[in-house]
C-alpha cells in the first residue's frame, strides 16, 4: 500500500471531498520525503483519532492549487477538512518538530 498518493495532471482535486492531508512538493517527490509524509500522516491520526488520506500534489502539474493555497516553501503540508483549513506547516520537518508542528493549530 502506498503512504500517499501523487495527483498527476489528469487528476481533478474538486473530486476529493474527504477530509484530507496536502502535501506540496516543489519537484517530484524523493524516497526521502516519503517518510516524512507518512510520519506526519500517523502523527496525525493518533492525534485526530482517526483515519486521515493524504494527496500529494507536485507543483509542476498543479501550480494554480500551490498559488491558491499561498505555499512558499516545500515541501508544505496542509490539512483541509469541510472544505476548511485546519492546520499547515512549510518546509522540512524533523522528529522534534513534528509533535509540537502538529499540536499548533491553524
């Protein structure tokens, strides 16, 4: 099973309607990075107490979202739940961090 799944250009991001993890990526995504990713996304379901999806959306296909959600830095991760921003963190983050990362708010 895949950590999280990359939206590839044919893809519509108006057709995902549960709550969800965005993980923006500058460049296509590295081995290195998919770690990180799943790290955040169990984080964040011990923290929710519950399943959470993760999308991963490279900025070379999608560069309107990356724009319409103001990312700057990469990778970015952003959670969305009806159709709200919760929470959002940019750029690299290691162990001690995303504990505390996770438990700022939006």
């Amino acid at each position: 099973m895949k950590a999280f799944e990359i939206v590839g250009p044919s893809q519509n991001l108006e057709s995902v309607i549960r709550p969800v993890l965005l993980v923006f990526f500058g460049e296509a995504p590295a081995k290195a990075s998919a770690g990180l990713v799943q790290k955040v996304k169990e984080e964040m379901e011990r923290i929710r107490r519950g399943p959470v999806d993760v999308l991963g959306i490279e900025s070379l296909y999608h560069p309107e979202v990356v724009r319409s959600f103001n990312i700057t830095i990469f990778p970015a991760f952003v959670l969305v739940e009806q159709g709200m921003e919760r929470w959002r963190y940019e750029g690299m983050l290691n162990p001690e961090q995303l504990e505390t990362a996770l438990a700022t708010p939006c």
